[in-house]
C-alpha cells in the first residue's frame, strides 16, 4: 500500500477506447461459456440448444433423484470437508513456520510445499493410484482426502503467509508482558488478526478438493465416485442436460465462494498493512 | 486481494516471536504428512521406471517410442501456441483492467475470477456444448450465412486450443496486472509531461515495467498446458493426445512401467524448466492474485 498514485493514462483516448473494447471481446469470451450453461439446464427437450425451446426443471429433478448422482455429491462433499480440516491445521502451522522460523534448506522445502501446484495432476495421481493400490486402500473416502491435501494445502500455505508477513507482532509481544501465555496469546490475538487468511485459505482448499478430477478418476472404486469424476462419465456417454444443471449449480456455488474470499482477501490485506 | 503482490512495508522487522522460540518446527507436521502422501508415491512411482532389471528399460522405450516423440511433440507445440494465445488476449485486458476506474477494474476483475473458480470440467463441458454440431457456433455461422452446412469443431485440435485458452487466461491475466497495479502512476505522469504519447508511454513505461508479470504468466501458463489432461480429452479427436493422456492411456493398459517413465520424462522436463525460470516465477504473485 505505497502512497503512489495509480496508473491513469490520460493521453491516447483512441488508443484507450480501442483496448476497452479489445478488453471487452476478451471478457465475453471468457464469461461467456460460463453463463450459457445455466439457460440449458432449464430445457424442456433432452437436446443441448441454445435458447431452449421449452422450460422445465426436468433435469435438475433427474440430479436430485437419481442415486448414483446424489451420492456422488455426498462423496465430494464429506471429501472436500475433511480435506479443508486437514489442509487448514497443517498448512496454517507451515505457514507460521515459513514466516517466522529460520531453518537451513527453508527455500528448498518451500519450494517443496508449494511444488503440487506446478506437477502435473496425472503425475501425483498414478503415484497415488500406484501406492494406494499397493496399500489396498483404493476408492476409501479418506484415502481420497488424504491424495487432495497434499494438492490443496499450498493455498492455505500462501494465503496465511501473506497475512503472517504483514503482521505487527509487537502485539503478541504486548499480549505477553500483560501475562497472556502462549496459547492465549494466539487465541486471543495471532488468530483473530489472522482469521481472513486462515478462512481464504481453507476455502481455496475446499473448492480445489471439489472440483479436483484427475486424481479422483484413478482412486475412487467404481460406482462409488466422486461429482467431478461421476460427470465426466457421463460426458464420455450420455450427454444430456443433467450435466448443465449440475454444471448451474457449481457455478452457484463458484460465485459465492468467490464473493466470499474476496471479501476475506480484502479484510487480509487491510490487516496486513 | 495483492495481499501477496505488496512487499511488506509497514510492519517492524520479523522477531523469532517469544511464543515460540523454534517457530521453525511447525512446518515438520506438514513437511511429514506430504512426505508420505506425495513424496513417497511419487518416487516409489519414479523408482518403477527403472524397470524390474534396474536397466531403465522402459525409460530407453519411452525415450526411443515413436508415438512418444510425437506425443511429446504435439503437447509442447500446443502448450506455445496456447501461451502465446492467453498472452496476446490478456495483456490487453490486464492493462485495461489497471488503467480503467475503479467500479470498472472491479467488473473486470470478477469476469476474469469467476471462471476462474468455477472447475475446469463445467468450462470443458461449455465448449463441447458451444461447439457441437448444433451448438452456438454452428448455428450463429449458419444465421450469418457464412456456412451452409454445420463445420466439425468438436473434436479437433482448434476445440482444445479454444477450451485451453479460456481456462488459462486467468493465469495469465492476474500476474501481468497485478504488476501493472504496482507501477508508480507517477512515471506515466513524467513520461506525459515530457510530451510522450499513449504509444510511447506503453512502449517504454508500461511494458518494461510490466515485464516481471509476463514471465510469471507466461511460465505459469506453458507449465500447466505441459499437464493438461480434461480438456484435450474432452474437446480433442484422435490426434490430440498430450502427455498426461499418453500416460493415463498406459495405465489403463497395464503398463505401468512405462507409463511411469513417461511421468519421469514429463515431471524432469516441467521440473527443468521451473528450475531455470524458478527467479522469474514468483508463486507468491501468480497465486496470491487470485486462486
């Protein structure tokens, strides 16, 4: 937050209206794909057009009464809830050790930690698939969780870091010259300042578990499958609207999350400086 | 949300805090449990390549395979192309996107995150909708009359190029602009005092500045299309096989051998070019843009 001014042009008015509209095409095309599917999904025919002919709520009813569907979402769900636990706890106390400790080999293992961002998914899920294979634990819900942390944890990594390395700690050094210990300190303190980024993270992690394919299509058993890989199936074969309204409302859900972290981001940011 | 972006200013010198005098030890339990759950996999994965005679054979018969070499061949061709793509289309956004109003620059922002949230299958899933033989396209060529007859656009390489571009722009977009937001606005001012252009201001203010954004999204961008998977499996034909489904395609064939030695290749090769580019790649910045 440097008191620089912002960058205006002020010159150029041609040259800026032909980047606004550049900008513009661009932005259709990005948001465009997005939203098209959510009229789809309200079609009254079993053919993907554009408008629809006919309205209905036939295949939102065909999700929500079909078995195989309904546990598919419970899977992800109870998947991606155990994963945001477990990548939260782990990757918040990495971060603290990250930011405050001093240990040889620190840029090795952060690069380390924060390396499943960059390997290729195939990579990390036939290794998984291989050993969980070995172990005899394939298609286990919290084997599937377990592969999903290792995936989504750098988001909580990077997201408490950011808050950690803007934070004042002369204010924990306060909270224990008035006698607060260690655990007090950080209940009362280090953790409500840290709150935002601690939130944003587990939220990153819960979506990246959601939504995560490639690993899940090598470990979860047949039939009992997690939502993305249960709509890929169905992509391969049968490709009716049931996916738009599946697909209508994880964007739902998309947009509300990310409404959520970027408020989260912002109080982080307002806090760290 | 450039939480990440902004180097630290304010705050005093980081202490060793009095709560715990070896804070370094919290990243053990993390350090421990990727150890097992990812490490240990994937070398014990790596280990296969070497074959059950320890004589690397399926790495000689991955290196020497000719449907590899064009494999490889195809998904390096497709991962420049589609960096170059993501490049042209978002710099100019990025730059709008830093030089627009406030109330804009947050509209633009969100159409470039909500995609961004939202999985790579419901976006893959769009285009094959977009692009199907009824789909959008078709039918808005044929209302124009520029067709006469729906084209073959699913199942091509120009589907998964389009499907691939859409969803990395984002990457590519939020680190060039949020270099841009960092640019002192003051430059532009004494570059337009001095009586430079809009050209001129771009070409030797903003693009050098910005600079530091397009390697890490262009690095970003090429290191991801190198492991991409869904998409072209979805929107492809037949001659879009990528590396990741070369090596899924072998497992599912029961070579896990050398489906192992073609992940070898793949990661050395992600991981080679991490290391070279690993000061322009800033993770920090790429991810604490946005996801």
């Amino acid at each position: 937050m440097s008191a620089a001014p912002p960058l205006v042009m002020s010159s150029g008015r041609a040259g800026r209206a032909l980047l606004g509209l550049l900008a513009l095409a661009v932005v259709v095309f990005l948001v465009f794909p997005v939203f098209v599917i959510i009229p789809i999904s309200f079609s009254g025919s079993s053919f993907l057009t554009f408008p629809p002919e006919s309205l209905s709520l036939q295949w939102y009813e065909k999700f929500l009464s079909r078995a195989d569907w309904l546990e598919a979402t419970w899977l992800s769900l109870w998947v991606a809830a155990l994963v945001t636990v477990l990548a939260t706890v782990l990757g918040t106390a990495a971060a603290f050790g990250v930011v405050r400790g001093r240990f040889p080999g620190q840029k090795l293992v952060v690069a380390f930690l924060l390396s499943p961002l960059i390997v290729p998914g195939i990579i990390v899920a036939i290794a998984v698939y291989f050993f969980y294979a070995r172990l005899g634990i394939v298609g286990s819900p919290v084997a599937i969780a377990v592969a999903h942390t290792a995936l989504a944890v750098p988001f909580v990594v990077v997201n408490v870091s950011a808050v950690l390395h803007g934070f004042d700690t002369r204010l924990e050094q306060a909270a224990q010259n008035l006698g607060a210990g260690t655990w007090t300190t950080f209940r009362l303190v280090t953790f409500p300042l840290i709150r935002p980024g601690v939130f944003a993270g587990g939220l990153f992690a819960f979506i990246t578990s959601f939504d995560e394919l490639i690993v899940a299509l090598f470990i979860t058993a047949p039939g009992h499958v997690t939502l993305p890989a249960r709509m890929w199936e169905s992509m391969r074969n049968e490709i009716d609207p049931t996916i738009a309204a599946v697909s209508t409302l994880e964007i739902v859900l998309s947009v509300a999350l990310f409404f959520v972290a970027g408020r989260l981001q912002a109080r982080a940011a307002e806090r760290g400086a | 949300m450039s939480a990440l972006a902004e180097p630290m200013a304010a705050a005093p010198p980081r202490r060793a805090g009095a709560a715990w005098r070896k804070p370094g030890l919290l990243v053990l339990p993390l350090l421990a449990f990727l150890a097992v759950f990812y490490l240990v996999p994937v070398l014990m994965m790596l280990s296969r390549a070497s074959g059950p005679a320890l004589d690397f054979a399926p790495v000689q018969a991955a290196l020497t395979s000719g449907v590899a070499a064009q494999v490889f061949w195809i998904t390096l061709k497709v991962a420049v192309i589609t960096t170059l793509a993501t490049l042209v289309l978002g710099y100019p956004l990025a730059l709008f996107t830093a030089i627009a109003p406030p109330w804009l620059s947050r509209l633009l922002l969100a159409a470039v995150m909500i995609p961004f949230w939202s999985s790579i299958l419901v976006r893959s899933y769009a285009w094959m909708v977009l692009l199907g033989r009824q789909g959008m396209v078709n039918e808005a060529l044929i209302g124009l009359g520029l067709i006469e007859t729906p084209m073959r656009l699913l199942n091509t390489s120009f589907a998964v190029y389009v499907g691939m571009i859409h969803i990395l722009l984002p990457f590519m977009v939020l680190p060039i602009y949020a270099t841009m937001k960092g640019i002192d606005g003051r430059l532009v001012w004494a570059a337009e005092n001095l009586g430079a252009g809009a050209l001129s201001v771009l070409r030797f203010v903003i693009l050098p500045l910005s600079l530091p954004g397009v390697f890490a999204g262009v690095l970003v961008v090429f290191i991801l299309c190198l492991g991409f998977y869904v998409t072209p499996a979805l929107l492809g034909g037949p001659g879009d096989l990528m590396a990741s489904m070369l090596i899924a395609q072998e497992v599912d064939l029961y070579n896990w051998d050398l489906a192992s030695a073609y992940a070898a290749v793949l990661l050395v090769v992600t991981l080679l070019i991490v290391a070279a580019f690993s000061r322009l790649l800033s993770l920090d910045r790429v991810m604490g843009a946005g996801r």
